[in-house]
C-alpha cells in the first residue's frame, strides 16, 4: 500500500544524472568564455602574447588604442606561478618580434621588449594566497616619446 513511484535508488540515480549535466554544460561555457575573453585580450593588446589563462583586470588597467599600437598599462591576472610566466615572455615575445632588452629575475621581476617604435615592460609580482597566483602588469609605450621633464 505504501509503495513509492519512485525508489531511493532512482531518485539518487536521477540527481546524479542531473548534476553531471549541469558540470557538463558549465564546462562548455566557461571555455566558450575563455576563448572569447582571449579574443577580446588580443583585440586589445595586439601583438603582445599573454599567458594562458591570463585576465585583464579593467579596474586596474589603462589602455588608450587597441591592437598593435595600444598605450598605457595593462593588469592581468595569471594563473601559474611567476616563474613560469616569465619564462613565457621570455620565450614568447621574441617570437612575436619583440626584442628584449633587459630581464631581472627577482621577488618583482621586470622585463623590458623593444618591437620597432614601442617599448613594452613586463612586471611580474606573486599573488596572494587566496587569489591569482601571480599579477602582470604590462605597460606600453612609443620608444621614444618626447618627454618633458617637470620644471623645478
């Protein structure tokens, strides 16, 4: 008399079901998201190769321009360790025709690129424990921008 339309079994079954498709198709958006936040990334940055899973963190970040001649800084967050992330711009950048021309390895690590009339420095910082692992902040700038110092 007391029998249930559906066992325990099957309940559990079916919101077994339920929260594996629910990850499924969170995953698939998220990717989606993150190729489409890479898209934007480059849009903005041009030439400059970012390391994967890198984010611009708008509230920190001026860029004036986009593409191949931006100025300004940009700060982005990373997901592997600073040690890593330098050796990708140390890799990278050349690939993409930027010249280095200076690289200091240390608790802040700067490195500075040179690509026809832009320089483009690199600062590499660790993150905090509860957030990105490590912050990047890229500034870009014409190489030889007329610069008046302040009068005194």
């Amino acid at each position: 008399m007391n029998s249930p339309i559906f066992s325990r079994g099957s309940i559990a079954a079916t919101l077994l079901s339920l929260m594996l498709l629910a990850c499924a198709s969170s995953g698939d958006s998220s990717n989606n998201a993150s190729s489409e936040s890479q898209e934007i990334q480059s849009q903005l940055l041009g030439d400059m190769p970012l390391p994967a899973g890198s984010k611009i963190l708008s509230a920190d970040s001026l860029i004036i321009g986009r593409g191949d001649n931006w100025v300004g800084r940009a700060v982005l967050t990373g997901v592997q360790n600073s040690t890593d992330i330098y050796a990708f711009f140390q890799a990278e950048y050349p690939k993409a025709g930027w010249t280095t021309v200076s690289a200091i390895k240390a608790k802040t690590s700067i490195l500075v690129f040179t690509k026809g009339d832009r320089t483009s420095t690199v600062e590499l910082n660790d993150g905090s424990f509860t957030g990105p692992k490590t912050l990047i902040t890229i500034t870009a700038s014409p190489k030889n921008a007329n610069v008046v110092a302040p009068k005194k």
